[in-house]
C-alpha cells in the first residue's frame, strides 16, 4: 500500500521546491499535487486513508479552457470537506490569503484535525524553512511515521 503526500497547490515553481523537500524529508512517500479543488476531494474520497501528510493553498487560478472560464476552487472547499470526515493525519495550510487561511485554519482545528499555518515569503525559500521545519515537526510529533533511515537522520536534525 503507497502512502501519499496530497498537495494542493497550483504554481509551478512551489510545486518543483516541495517536490525537492520532500524527497528529502520523506522519502518513498508518493505525492500528489493537485490545483483543482473538487479534482482533490473527489480523490480524497478514495485515497485518504492512504494519505500521511495534507498541506493547501487557499487561492486557485480561474483557467481558460476552449474559451471557457473553469474556476479552480479554494482551499476552502477542501478544508471544509475534511471537516465532514475523521481526521486521519496532519494539515498544513500555506497561504498568504491571511483572512482565508486562518478561517480554513479553525475550520480544521474545531474538526480535531492536527493542523499548522505557514505564510509563503521570501519568493519560495519559505518551503525549505518553515514549510520544511512543519513537516519535520509532523515527524518528531509522531504524526508522520519514519519510514526510512533518511527519515530517522532528518528527526535527530
């Protein structure tokens, strides 16, 4: 059985910065991104079991497709399905939508879900920094298992 990483995250250059953290800090663990809302709760619904680590960004891209507007959600919409379900493993939120992340933020918390905030700054050094260092503390806290001697080196960090 594969363990997941599910992301929801639309820019690109964050994307390739969290793919590298993570292939550092847990790997064997495959992730998934995602830049849909409804696309990643439609795939929560068959793979959240599976899934050790959560992190979502707020604001999605509104995409041109055949001339047509399709309107790529919010984090929100994921947050707030997860409130419907158990919580089953932790949550970052990492938004700079300050207003929004800290109400998908609560939404979680008040569902029992184990859930941190990391505001992006500094372009994306923040995902090897604080981004990184929640995922870390994830794995200290028992949370995230450690799965490798990689992992086990990056908890004695």
């Amino acid at each position: 059985m594969s363990e997941f990483v599910a992301i929801l995250e639309d820019e690109q250059n964050r994307i390739a910065a969290m793919r590298g953290c993570l292939a550092e800090i847990l790997p064997g663990r495959e992730v998934v991104f995602f830049e849909h809302a409804q696309e990643m709760i439609a795939w929560l619904g068959e793979h959240l079991g599976q899934v050790v680590l959560l992190s979502l960004d707020h604001d999605l891209p509104v995409k041109s497709s055949d001339g047509n507007a399709v309107d790529c959600g919010t984090g929100r919409q994921v947050a707030d399905y997860l409130a419907t379900v158990p919580p089953s493993c932790p949550v970052i939120v990492h938004s700079s939508n300050d207003t929004c992340a800290t109400g998908m933020f609560f939404a979680l918390k008040d569902s029992g879900w184990p859930c941190g905030r990391v505001v992006p700054c500094n372009y994306i050094r923040w995902i090897a920094d604080a981004w990184a260092d929640k995922v870390r503390q994830y794995i200290c806290d028992g949370w995230i298992s450690a799965g490798s001697a990689a992992v086990e080196d990056e908890q004695q960090k």
